[in-house]
C-alpha cells in the first residue's frame, strides 16, 4: 500500500521532533509539514527556550537568539537534510531556515532534486 501525502508529512514531523528531542534537549511545541512540489516546508511553533524568551525582550537579544540558533542550524543542517532524503528517497539540493524572534516560530524549508508530490503519484 502506497503512503499517503498526510502520513509522510506526519512521518517527517515526529523525526524532525525526535531529532531536535535528541540533540538539543527539547523539542517544539508544534510541528507542521508541508510537501509542496519540489519543496518541503516545516513549521515549528513553541521552540524558544525560557531564556530565548527572556532574551528576546531587548534588540541586542534578538539578535543574540537569531545568531546561534542560525549557527546551531548550520551545526545540524545534515541531519536535517538526511531525515527529508531518507523518508522521500529524494535528494536535498538547498536547505534554509529562519527563526521569529517575535512568535517563537522557525521555519525550515528543503528544496529537492524532483517533485515529491509527483514521485510518490499524489498529482
């Protein structure tokens, strides 16, 4: 039986939260992805530690926040990656990321070789 669309972007979620649960200490609140063509789209919502919270409060903190989770990022961006290219059999060609300071939210954004979409025969 073939996976669905809904159930693969559930899949990638909880490894997504896993790995952050396993690297970081704690994970997001939420987790939402989206398979959208050639791209995979994820939402992570409540990721800000107690201190970020504190941090964000004043400019030099935003910046400071936004600074090393963009290192922490690049410190992990493989791992990221080899989730997405394990569970779609599909190779990553860039990857980004960006963290509100303002929500507490990040988003990570996978761009891959083929559309997932099609490769899996939901379109």
């Amino acid at each position: 039986m073939a996976i669905t669309k809904k159930k693969l972007e559930s899949e990638l979620s909880e490894a997504f939260i896993k790995l952050q649960r396993d690297l970081i200490g704690r994970g997001p609140q939420e987790t939402k992805t989206y398979i959208v063509g050639d791209m995979i789209i994820v939402r992570f919502k409540g990721v800000l530690t107690i201190e970020e919270k504190h941090l964000v409060k004043q400019h030099n903190g935003r910046k400071l926040v936004k600074q090393a989770r963009q290192i922490l990022r690049e410190m992990y961006s493989e791992n990221f990656e080899e989730i997405v290219e394990r569970y779609t059999n599909c190779t990553v060609q860039s990857s980004h990321s960006d963290i509100s300071t303002k929500t507490g939210e990040r988003i990570e954004v996978f761009v891959m070789d083929t559309d997932v979409e099609k490769a899996f025969g939901w379109i």
